[in-house]
C-alpha cells in the first residue's frame, strides 16, 4: 500500500509514527511517500481504515481542514486543498463588504416605521365587562 504526502512530506515520519500502533507496522518513507508492505499489516486493516487514521492524525495537528484525501485501490493521496483556503478568504471578504451595507438597509428601513406611528396608542380593553358578568 502506498500513501502520497504531496505537500505534507515533511510530516512524513511523525505520521509514520502515528500510524505504527493503529496499523501494526511502521510505513517506511522515501520521498514523498509512505509505503506499507500489504503482508505485515494487522489483520483487517483496509486502505479506508488507514484514510480515518490519516484524518485523525491531520485532525491532531489542525491541519485536516487544508488536505483531503484520496483512496484509489490501495493508493491513498493528500491533496492540499489551496482553492478551498483562498475560496474561504474571499467568502470572508463578502461577509464582511455585507455586514458594513447592513446597518445602513436598517436605518434605511427603521426611520420611517419609528417616525409615523401605525394607529396612535393603543388602549386595552376595560376588564370591568367581565367583572360584572361574573357578579
């Protein structure tokens, strides 16, 4: 089995590390890969088992956010998200553009409800009508 790093290949040995005591062996690192031999692997240990691992250890280091990863056959690869960071950015720059406009549609919509009342004041019905019904 083989897992490609991409831009993670720098915490290639501590996720081999991580990896140790959940998968039953320790993957080897070259480059920018960790392999596993298929035969020493713990027993019913599948390519989607190792993925959730991969998650928690991604998880661990806050980094889970910026990778997603990707299980074809017994190869698994981290693709670093960088749309998905540059696409929150922008959302973030909408968000704030909106929330600058909204106090303004308020004022706009407030003003003419508070400067004109609908009916004048409102006054309550006397409870006397049912007092001496009840009398």
């Amino acid at each position: 089995m083989k897992i490609v790093l991409g831009n993670l290949k720098d915490n290639g040995a501590d996720l081999a590390t991580f990896l140790e005591p959940r998968i039953g062996v320790k993957p080897t690192s070259s480059g920018g890969e960790l392999t596993i031999e298929d035969d020493s692997v713990r027993k019913g240990v599948k390519p989607q088992q190792i993925k959730t691992y991969i998650k928690r250890y991604l998880l661990k280091s806050d980094q889970r956010k910026l990778y997603k990863i990707v299980v074809e056959g017994k190869e698994l690869t981290l693709v670093y998200l960088e749309e998905m960071e540059e696409e929150e950015e922008e959302k973030k720059r909408q968000g704030k553009a909106k929330k600058a406009e909204a106090p303004k549609d308020r004022e706009a919509t407030e003003s003419p409800a508070t400067e004109t009342p609908a009916e004048g004041p409102v006054e309550e019905e006397a409870p006397s009508s049912d007092s001496e019904k009840s009398g």
